[in-house]
C-alpha cells in the first residue's frame, strides 16, 4: 500500500573517509561501487530513524497509524537488548492496539520480516503490517578496520502491507512467494564479536569478505531461481530486480548469473552504502521517487547476511 524511507542528514563521503583510514575514494569505489554513506547523528536512536521511515510509509498509504495491527522490524542495532524496537515505534506512532515485535537475520532482515508479516496476514493474525528494516549500523563498526568500516551506513524504510483478495496466481497484486534460507556453519564469517552472554559488550562487527562474496552470489542465485519457479516465471518477467545494498560487484554477478538485464537492477549502493535490513526498502523508495516502479510491475527482492541467511521475496506492485 505504501512505502517510506529515511536517512540521516549526516553524510560521510569516501575522501572524508579516507582521511580516517588507510585507503582513498578510488580504492572503495572499485571494490565496493560506494561513493557515500549516511551516518546518525550522536543523539538519533534506531527507533528514530524507524518511526520516521514508518510515518512516511503511512502517508504514502494514507491510511492512520490505527489502522495498524502488527509491525514486525528487522535490526540488528536496536535501540536496547529488550524491550523490542518495535514496540517504542509502536508507542510513538500512539497505536496500542495489536502487537509488534524485532527479528535479526542481518542483512535478509527485511525479506525475513516480509515474509513473517505475510504469513500472519495470510493467516488472518492481522489485517494491515507495518514492515520495517532500520540500523544504525555506524554504532557496531571499528573505524579503524578499512575492510569493515568504509562499507556500512545507517538509514530506515518501511512497506505497509494489507490482506486483499485475489485470485492466486503471480497476477496478484502483493507477495507472491517468499524463501529463506540460513546455515549457522557460517557464523564466523560475517558476525559482530560481543553480546550480553558472551562478552558483556556491544562488540563489533567482522568479516571475511572474500569468503562472503564468493557464498553470496551462489546462495542468492539459487533463492532466485527457487522463487521462480515456484511461480512459474522466467528471468525474464521480472520487470525490476532489488537487490541487497551489499556490494555492486555482488549485485553485478547475481544478476548475470541469473541472465537479468542491468536496465533492471535497482542500485543505491553509490548512495547509501550497506544499510543492512534497511537497503531493499531503501531502495524500493529510490525507484518508486524516480519513477521506476509502478504498480503492476514485477518486484524481485533478495539478501544476504550474517549467519549466514538469505532470501527472496516476489511481489507484484
């Protein structure tokens, strides 16, 4: 029914960057596509940045914060251990009504609360979901680590989903199909080395990337084709693919590998950098402002993250 974003006036470029750690604006945008990042400001919670995205997604919509029953956030920088962020947005927005609720899957946080809503929609739990993907991801880098630091942002965006009738068939308007996948062996590769029972601290984040972008681009592309399937698609139906913010080489090879045209990849890496759970509904906000999307169209959806997870997501605008 809608969708809203928001980013962090703060804006940390690749030079600024630079000056900080050992690299330069050259070295990051061949390895990574990312020109710029937006940083939260000192006092700005997650919570902020996802109320905002949430209230943008509701006008979009134009529908009341009381016609929500259920908002399901993904992070994986909450505002604290517990309560959940989702529940602070929902007393921000005033609803106290339904219920709300955090998941972490990382990066595929998004794609895992899409599909979670979904569910409880289908099942009749609610009627009408706030999705939201929010971080602060800022809060968890070691600015001092050029492999890690130079790749992440902070930002939030927010779909509001409500049940609808059709006739069951990829024609539907909403979410045709969703597939998640995890595999815990790869834990070590992508993870965040503090937590309350393990160490006392919030920690911060690590990564092999090599390891990372070789997994990826096989993981993604066999979600893609399983949610293809399922639907009785090809490649080429799919009238826009939005990726994950990882890494334009990423999205570079997923999409050849999976035979989609470039003129269809939904990019805002250059822009945002990683923002993690929130980068889909990021980007689905650039392409709705730049007139890409419209309604009807096919929307691909897929990511990638610490766990390692995965998923993709069909829906039809």
């Amino acid at each position: 029914m809608g969708c809203g974003s928001y980013l962090p006036e703060r804006i940390l470029t690749n030079a600024e960057l630079a000056e900080k750690v050992k690299s330069s604006d050259e070295w990051i945008k061949q390895r990574t596509g990312i020109h710029q990042r937006h940083i939260a400001a000192d006092s700005e919670t997650t919570s902020d940045i996802a109320t905002i995205a949430a209230e943008r997604a509701l006008a979009d919509a134009g529908i009341d914060a009381q016609d929500i029953d259920l908002i399901v956030l993904a992070t994986s920088t909450p505002d604290l251990t517990f309560p959940a962020t989702a529940t602070t947005v929902q007393a921000r927005l005033g609803i106290r009504h339904g219920f709300a609720y955090d998941i972490q899957a990382v990066c595929s946080g998004f794609v895992f609360a899409l599909t979670v809503a979904d569910n409880h929609i289908r099942m009749g739990q609610a009627k009408r979901a706030l999705v939201i993907g929010a971080e602060t991801f800022s809060r968890i880098l070691d600015w001092e680590d050029r492999t890690t630091c130079v790749l992440f942002g902070d930002g939030g965006g927010a779909v509001v989903l409500e049940a609808g009738e059709g006739e069951g068939t990829s024609d539907d308007r909403g979410i045709i199909s969703t597939h998640l996948r995890s595999d815990g062996h790869y834990n070590d590769k992508l993870y965040v080395d503090g937590g309350p029972s393990s160490t006392g601290t919030v920690g911060y984040l690590r990564m092999e990337g090599q390891e990372v972008f070789r997994r990826a681009v096989g993981f993604l592309a066999e979600v893609i084709e399983e949610a293809l399937q399922s639907s009785g698609l090809k490649a080429e139906d799919i009238d826009w693919f939005v990726p994950h913010q990882a890494n334009r080489r990423i999205i570079e090879a997923t999409a050849r590998k999976m035979n989609l045209s470039w003129d269809k990849v939904i990019l805002t890496v250059d822009r945002h950098a990683n923002t993690s759970a929130a980068s889909i509904p990021l980007a689905l906000r650039v392409a709705l402002d730049e007139n890409k999307i419209k309604r009807g169209d096919l929307v691909l959806l897929e990511a990638m993250g610490g766990g390692f997870t995965w998923g993709s997501a069909l829906v039809r605008w």
